[in-house]
C-alpha cells in the first residue's frame, strides 16, 4: 500500500496538472463558445461591449424573442442524446450490414436524419408544449419564459439568401474526393512498404516526408501556371485527328482546369499523400506478418489476404487516416482560394466574402454564423467516429 502511494504524484503536482488542464479547456473552448453565442444575437447584442448584454440578449430578447428554462433543459437532454445515439446505431446496423464500410455509411445516414429530426422538428415541439403545460402553474410557470433572446435570421442569410448551400455541397465534392484517392493510394502503399524490408522503400518514404515537409505555399505556386495554361496545353488533343473526334462530344473546345473542383482534389491529394502513407504503414507495420502468412496458407493470394484478413484489423486506422484526410480538405484555405473560381468556392474561403463586401455588423455577424455553420459538422464527425478515432490512435501509437 505504502508503494502504491509513493508512486502516486504529489498533491501540488496534482494540483499543478488540475489548472494547467482547466486553463487549457478555458483557452480552448471559449473561443468557439463565444462566437456560437454570438451568432445566435442581433447585431446590437453580439457586438456590444458589455458581456452580459452578448450573452443575454436583451434587444434579440424583444426582437425576436427567446429560450426559456425549459428549452435549454430539453436542448441538453437532446444533445446529450445525439451524443450517445451513433455508438447505438453502430452496435446495431454493423452486424446487420456485414460489411464495416457499410456499417457506418448507413451509420451516419441515420445519424444525420435523426439528428435534423430532433433538433428541426420533435424539440421544439417538445420545448412549445412543455411551456404551454407549465404556463398555468405559478412558480413553474416561469421557467417557461424566454429570458435569453435568439434569432437564426443570421443562418437564414447566409445558407438562403447567400447560398452558402452551394459552398457546403463544393467542400462535401472536394472532401469525399481527397479522402477516397487518399485512402486508397495510401492503404495500398503503406501496406506494401510496411511488407518490403528494401531500401528502396525507406527512401520512398524519406522523400514522402520531405515533400510532406514543404510549405503548402511552395506547392501551390506551382500548379497555378499550370492551371491557368491548361486549356492551351490540351487544345492539341482536341484538334488531333485521332482523338479530337472524342473528346468533342463531350465538349467543344479543351476544358480549363482552373476553378475545376477534380483540380483542387488533385492537388490537396498530393499534399495529403505522404502523410497518409506514412499513417497507413505504421499502422500496417503493427500487424503481424504471420497473419499474412496465415492467409496464403489458407489459400488467399496477396490481394485475397490484404482484403480478407488485413482490411478488417485496420479499420481503426483507416477510420483514423480518413479524419485526418477529411480534415485537411474541409479546412483548407490556400488550396481552394487560390484555385477555385467564385462558383466553386469551398465553405471555408467564402467566408471572406462576408467581409469583404461592406463593413456592416450584419456582415460580420453573418460571417461568424458561417464559421459556426463549418465547425459543426467536426463536431458531429467526431461525436460518431470518437471510440474509432482513439482506437485508431492507439494502434498506431503502440507497436506490438
């Protein structure tokens, strides 16, 4: 018992540890408290100088009315439900579904109609009856009062009447294109270099971790002349004999690669590549060999034995591979402001377009509803894959 204890650190240290870690989350998390807060105000609210008028609301409060008791209560209990609803949902369509991949496709489908179910359509039923039954009573009947004013005539702008729909459905093309060429190329190579014990993988992989290493800036400045040059450089093909023919039926004259979204998945592929493969074979050098051997004995071929046997034990790892490629394309700016034409734009660039029309506080509170809008589906993301991810994490931290 005395050993246990001696081994146990100090009571200073522990206390040292509790406020580092408290102050951290308060740095952390205060920021994108705050702009949420904000985001849901009128103008006079979100940028006023006193805090409690922000977090209040009092002119939103007579605008355009607000939460009551109750309907903060039943907010958390719903949100406290989405919480633990997609590890329920994956524990029970897995095994039905046979198939992992497909386990959590149809995962995150229900997920996402239950979660626009609860929060659009049965919450504020539950929050207007809730309120309507207790109004008749004298004290709880007060708890039914909106004492915090909201308005989402911010979101109303910038998804209806700025379209920012448009910039969602450009980032969900550009991310599902990264992180599907991203994983396979990268599943695919990181299994052979974790299975080859030559030379020449190690320096594939040196000089995949160099060209991870390089500024995105550097990479960048590379493809925009040839982006831009790209209907010159592919005109000939169109006017071959061979081949001309062809390619005018699908159009006239060769196409521009500039402002194209299968350019800027081209692109953010290769910057994401080396980091994928070196993810993907550390995780793959932590399987045994003998499984693979195991395999081919069984009569599986490479590919039999890498699908069969292999896939199903990394799962975790690809899980955890795909977040980071999922983020790479979803909150990148350089990349797409640079490469992508107004009509194409991501979520993240337009942002920009929310301040750089005029300097109304309208405008600045519309560009923080926008960013709100963008780090919500993380947040969701996460709140579905979290035992994957630190699943994922730990195999490839944990050789053995």
């Amino acid at each position: 018992m005395s050993t246990a204890r001696a081994l146990q650190p100090g009571a200073g240290l522990k206390l040292l540890n509790g406020g580092f870690m408290t102050l951290w989350v308060i740095v952390a998390l205060f920021p994108m408290v705050w702009i949420a807060v904000m985001s849901f105000r009128a103008p006079v609210d979100a940028l006023a100088t006193n805090p409690l008028d922000v977090l209040l609301g009092p002119v939103t409060l007579r605008q355009s009315g607000g939460l009551s008791v109750i309907g903060i209560v039943l907010g958390l209990v719903a949100l406290i439900g989405l919480f633990i609803a997609p590890g329920r949902i994956a524990r029970a369509m897995i095994p039905r579904m046979g198939k992992v991949w497909l386990g959590w496709l149809v995962t995150c489908a229900l997920f996402a109609a239950l979660a626009a179910i609860v929060l659009l359509g049965a919450l504020p039923l539950a929050v207007r009856a809730a309120e309507w039954l207790l109004a008749p009573i004298p004290l709880v009947g007060t708890l039914g009062k909106p004492f915090i004013g909201t308005t989402i005539d911010h979101y109303r702008a910038v998804w209806v009447t700025h379209e920012f729909w448009r910039n969602f459905l450009n980032s969900m093309v550009v991310t599902f294109g990264v992180v599907t060429v991203s994983l396979t190329v990268g599943t695919l190579a990181g299994y052979a270099l974790a299975r080859s014990g030559s030379n020449l993988a190690f320096w594939l992989l040196i000089i995949a971790l160099v060209f991870r290493a390089l500024p995105h800036s550097v990479l960048v400045t590379g493809y925009v002349p040839l982006f831009l040059q790209s209907r010159e450089a592919l005109q000939p093909l169109w006017d071959s004999a061979a081949l001309g023919w062809f390619l005018k039926l699908f159009s006239a004259q060769a196409p521009t690669l500039y402002g194209q979204p299968i350019a800027i998945i081209f692109v953010l592929v290769s910057i994401n590549q080396p980091f994928t493969i070196w993810m993907m074979r550390s995780f793959f050098a932590n399987i045994p060999r003998e499984l693979d051997e195991a395999a081919r004995v069984d009569g599986c071929g490479y590919l039999g034995a890498f699908r069969r046997v292999i896939m199903p034990v990394m799962w975790p790892g690809v899980l955890t591979t795909g977040l980071f490629s999922f983020l790479l394309a979803y909150n990148d700016y350089l990349v797409t402001a640079l490469l992508l034409d107004a009509q194409s734009q991501t979520m993240v660039p337009a942002i920009s377009q929310f301040l750089n029309r005029d300097t109304r506080a309208a405008d600045q509170i519309e560009a923080i509803a926008a960013a709100v809008s963008i780090a919500a589906p993380l947040f969701l993301l996460v709140m579905v894959f979290q035992k994957q991810i630190v699943s994922g994490l730990t195999q490839g931290a944990v050789k053995g």
